[in-house]
C-alpha cells in the first residue's frame, strides 16, 4: 500500500507542471501579439506618407478603372443602338421603336428614317419613333424625318443640315444649338420645343406652325431635298 502512493505522486506532479507550462504559455501568446501589433505601429509611423501615397494611388486607379469599363459599356452601347437603328430602317421595317435610346453622336447621316405612307395628313403609318431619345451630338444631316416622333428628344448640338423634317414631331425637343441649315421645316411641330442658338437658315418652309422658327423659305433648299426624295424613291423602286 505504501509503494502504491509513492508511486501515484509523480503522476500528479507531472499533471501539475503540465498545467503550469500550458499556462505559460497561454500568458507568453498575448505578449506576443501585443509585440507584433507594436511593432506594426511603428512602421506605419515611420511609413506614414509612403502608405497614404500607395493608398491614394490605389483608388485612384480603381476609380479610373470603374470610369473606363462604364464609358466602355456605354460605347458598346451605343453601337448596338446604331446598329439596331440602321438595321430596323434598311430591313423596311413597319415598326420602328427608338423611344429612349441612347444615341449621342451616332452617324445617321442620309437614313431613310420617314413615315411609311405619305398622304395627305397620313403619316401614321410606319414611323420612327424618338420619343425621348438622346441625340445629343448626333450626324442626322440629309435623313428622312418626315412625321417621325422626336418627342422630348434631346437633340442638342445635333447636324440636321438638309433633314426633311416636313411634319415631324419636335414638340418639347432640345434644339439647343442644333444646326439645321437647310432642313425642310415644313409643318413641322416645334411646340414647347428650345432652340436657343440654333442655326436655322435657308430651311425649306412653305408651311409652318406659328409657334416654330419664322425663317423665311429658301427655294433652292426645297429644291435639293425634292431631288433627294425622288432619288429615294427610285431606289426603292430599284431594290
């Protein structure tokens, strides 16, 4: 019995001093730590202005990255935008939605873009629809608006030189310094529309609202999109 004890007390002595070790070493961790978030500290002191100059950097290139791929998106966009408008009027389509499209300085140059029918006081049928679109910018010079729906449409700096706009529709449009040197304004509907400085002389005008621009009518414009609607139609013919 006695040997029995004897031999039972290094056990718990080796218990014991295991515990104390673990202890210590639980105790030593924290030290450790704090050392490490000291030392940290003080090379971001010393380091202060070359972190700030990196951190500057870094989002500032991130930002630039984000400005590129949204100005890249949009310019994809865009394209497909052309795209689907030139696609829509060569194909002759009967419906031809462009409301709200974003369309800032697309080439549109000499697109027959016009109503279907032309009767009098039909143009109903087949017409291109703008309605809220921006143009801002845009090439519409020597295109067939005629009845088209220009509704709120942002055409701000736009090229309509020579455009048959005869009955289109520009009420509440932004006109703001478009140039529509030219352009066939006949009937066309300018109310509640702007067109603070935009050019708009030798236009063909032999009938008008009383609410557009009072230009007098330049026969040789009448003239030239007369020709140019009858090389339209030939071609049509021709197709």
């Amino acid at each position: 019995m006695p040997s029995s004890r004897k031999a039972a007390a290094p056990a718990a002595h080796e218990v014991s001093g295991g515990k104390a070790a673990a202890a210590t070493i639980e105790d030593a961790q924290p030290a450790s730590r704090h050392r490490s978030v000291g030392r940290l500290l003080v090379w971001l002191s010393a380091h202060r202005y070359d972190v700030l100059r990196d951190l500057v950097i870094g989002l500032a290139l991130l930002g630039l990255t984000i400005l590129f791929e949204s100005h890249l998106a949009q310019s994809q966009e865009r394209l497909e935008n052309v795209r689907f408008v030139r696609q829509t009027v060569m194909d002759g389509q009967v419906v031809k939605p462009f409301e709200g499209l974003d369309l800032r300085h697309a080439n549109l140059a000499g697109l027959p873009m016009q109503c279907l029918s032309f009767g009098a006081n039909d143009f109903t049928t087949g017409c291109s629809d703008f309605t809220g679109a921006d143009l801002a910018g845009a090439d519409l010079s020597r295109s067939n608006l005629k009845g088209v729906w220009l509704t709120r449409a942002d055409l701000s700096g736009s090229n309509l030189r020579g455009a048959d706009l005869e009955q289109a529709h520009l009420n509440g449009a932004n006109l703001t310094g478009a140039d529509m040197t030219g352009a066939n304004i006949t009937s066309t509907d300018f109310n509640l529309s702007s067109w603070n400085e935009a050019v708009i002389e030798r236009v063909c005008r032999k009938r008008g609202y009383d609410r557009g621009p009072q230009s007098k009518s330049d026969p040789k414009a009448c003239e030239a999109i007369a020709l140019r609607e009858e090389n339209e139609i030939d071609l049509r013919r021709n197709r």
